[in-house]
C-alpha cells in the first residue's frame, strides 16, 4: 500500500522540469503506468469515452484512456469527434475530479432504534486510495480549494478527508484549450505547476511521444519503475512549445485576479436583472463546478416493518445548489427569492467574496459553467460587464 501520509502536501521538485523525468510511449507507456498504479495499491480512476463526452471512472488499463479524442466547447454547447491519434487532445467535460472525493450523494450515518436504545453507525472508508490519471491544471487547483474549504476549518469533513489521503495526483497539460477556458485569467495555466505526483505533456514534434515529469519522490519512483528513455533537450523544448502555443490560444475576457476589487458595490446594478432575464436557475453551472461545495441533509426512514422492534433511520448529504429557491430559507420563506438574487450570490461568491473568506477565488477558469448553461451564459463575459460598469461609477 503506498505510504501514509503523503498525498496532499506534495513537494514539486522542479517549477520548469522535474528532476526526474522520462520519456513514454503513448500507447504501452500509458498502459503500464496504469498498472503499475494498480500495482501498487491505488484504485485507479481516468478519462474514458462514454455517450459521446468524457467521464472519470475507475479503469485498469491505458486502453480504456481516449484516442483521437477532439472537442468543441461553446457556450451551450458540446461536441465531440475523433481525428489522430492524440492521447489528451481533448478538454474535460461536464465531470470533475472532486466526486471521486467529494460524491453527489453519500450516506453519513445510521441511526437504529431498538426498545428505546439507539445505535449510530457510519459508513467505513474506503481501503485504497485513488489515483487521478489526467488531471489539468484547473482541476488540481480546484482540489487545492476544495480541501481549504472542506478540511481548513474548525470542523473538516472525515468523509472527505478519508478519500483525500493519500491520493496519487497525475496531472497532464492542457495542449488544447476549448473556446470557454480562461485559466490564464484566473491564475492557472495549461501546464500544472504544482499539486502533482507526476506531469504528462504529450508532444507531436519531434515525434509523438508523452514527457512525464515527477513533482513528488513517490512520483519519481513511480516514473523509475516504468523505466523508458531519458528526454532529450528536444524534448523538453518541445514541451515548452506546447505549453506556449495554449497559453497563445487561451481567451481573456477579464482580469480575474481584479474581480475581487472590480465586484464590490454592485450588488444592484441593472445587468442583475439582463443575467435574471436569460438564466432558468437550473444550477447547472453549481452542478458542474469543480470548487463548488454545498450541501443538503436528509433523513429517511423505511416505510416497511422487518417484523422486529428495530426502525432503522438513515441521514444522506447530496449536492445542494444556490440556485435552489429553499437553498436561503430563513425563517420560513427563501432570502433569494429572485432568480437574479440568486445568479448574484453565486457569482459573487465565487468571484468576490471566496478570497475573503477562503483566502483564494472560487473559480479555476476551467469554463465548465458556460459550457453547460442551457442558456449560454458566459460567466466571465457577465463579470467583465459588471466590472466595467463598477469602473465606470464615480465614488
């Protein structure tokens, strides 16, 4: 089983190049660090191929991974097609990695009443801890907030805590930024530079192959059973070509990092109300976000009787979104009773008011929110609006 202890705090040995670092094949040198993951104890969770976008399920070999995968993202729209035979020439979908840590729906406990006497148990955690194959730079950094967020407090989460330990972070770059991205925007970037046991970067020229990096010393040992040919300064000019050419191709619609300044005062400017006109509240976008971390609990009894003098209760949490009308109940009626109150809390809130109290944004510019809004909102395109028209005004 790997070491304990180890699998949030991760050291990168190197901000440009790993210290250890070879060279793969993109179809067997993929294929064997799977299994060498699986090896070693770590439930293995990748890409794969399934109705037409890319999901995260447990898989056993580099096989399952996708091959020629290409994507278009627009706001409101997704599609994909196939063309080469690239590994990671696609951008991630609806999924993010927080549900393998943090589910959309999960049993908390069980409360067992027998003759006046009650007996809570709680679900065990799981036994082997998850390796990530793929992650970009977005994603990692949102399981950095996710954990400031659900383990920084005076009450972390065990829940998710227990799936966090220990996790095997394999990060990829992002070679082919989609339409809605704006990482760049938000302090990220297409190549990960931290959070991460191993990078993978896959290169077309001077031949295809996959550089991987390590940024931990599990990570390199990792990378020193795999074995493969050591990279060649073409090689890591190469990798340093395709990290340039997405970061050329990356959008910005706004200075993210200004939000915070740019935001404030705006709580009833008119554009609330053109954002209201547009959106259904549907929560798509909370839904969808990988930094997003509220939650609703329920409790629910069986209505059948197993004949003894046992009544079992069973309390669930599930994924709340503020979109939800009940979501600000407070004293019997909804606070946001506005569809425009609350696309303001949600956007405030990720964009103004998480650094204040998180101490970073809530957003990774992973683009995800435009993405997949029926109505096509564009979440930076809506801040950049209101920033400007805060810019505009006269204190």
């Amino acid at each position: 089983m790997p070491e304990k202890g180890r699998g949030r705090t991760l050291q990168v040995m190197n901000s440009s190049h790993a210290a250890s670092a070879v060279v793969l094949d993109p179809l067997h040198g993929l294929d064997a660090l799977v299994r060498t993951l699986t090896a070693r104890g770590y439930a293995v969770v990748g890409p794969v191929e399934r109705d037409g976008v890319v999901d995260y399920r447990p898989i056993e070999s580099g096989d399952e991974m996708p091959t020629g995968l290409r994507v278009e993202q627009a706001p409101g729209r997704w599609r994909s097609h196939h063309e080469g035979d690239t590994r990671f020439g696609w951008t991630p979908a609806a999924e993010s990695w927080r549900r393998p840590f943090f589910p959309a729906e999960e049993e908390v406990l069980r409360v067992r009443r027998t003759d006046g006497t009650f007996a809570v148990s709680r679900p065990e955690p799981a036994h082997r801890p998850v390796a990530l194959i793929a992650a970009r730079d977005c994603e990692v950094r949102a399981l950095h907030i996710l954990d400031r967020v659900l383990l920084g407090g005076e009450h972390p989460d065990p829940r998710y805590a227990a799936r966090r330990a220990d996790a095997f972070v394999v990060a990829v770059t992002c070679s082919v930024p989609a339409a809605t991205c704006w990482c760049t925007s938000m302090g990220g970037g297409p190549r990960p530079a931290a959070g991460f046991d191993i990078r993978l970067t896959e290169l077309i020229d001077p031949h295809h192959a996959v550089l991987a990096e390590a940024g931990s010393d599990r990570g390199a040992e990792v990378l020193a059973a795999l074995g493969g040919a050591l990279p060649s300064s073409e090689h890591l000019a190469a990798s340093d070509s395709v990290e340039a050419a997405a970061v050329a191709s990356m959008r910005r619609p706004v200075d993210g990092l200004h939000l915070p300044v740019a935001l404030a005062g705006r709580d009833l400017d008119p554009h609330w109300d053109d954002v209201a006109a547009r959106c259904l509240s549907c929560g798509n976008c909370t839904f969808v976000c990988p930094t997003c971390a509220c939650v609703a609990f329920g409790d629910s009894t069986a209505l059948t009787d197993d004949g003894g003098p046992a009544v079992e209760t069973v309390r669930h949490q599930t994924w709340a979104s503020c979109f939800q009308l009940d979501h600000s109940n407070l004293g019997g009626r909804p606070v946001r009773a506005t569809v425009a109150s609350r696309y303001r809390q949600w956007l405030t809130h990720k964009l103004q008011t998480w650094p204040e109290q998180f101490g970073t944004s809530g957003c990774v510019g992973c683009g995800r929110c435009t993405t997949w809004c029926p109505a096509g909102i564009d979440l930076p395109i809506e801040a950049a609006a209101l920033a400007a028209a805060g810019e505009g005004t006269v204190s």
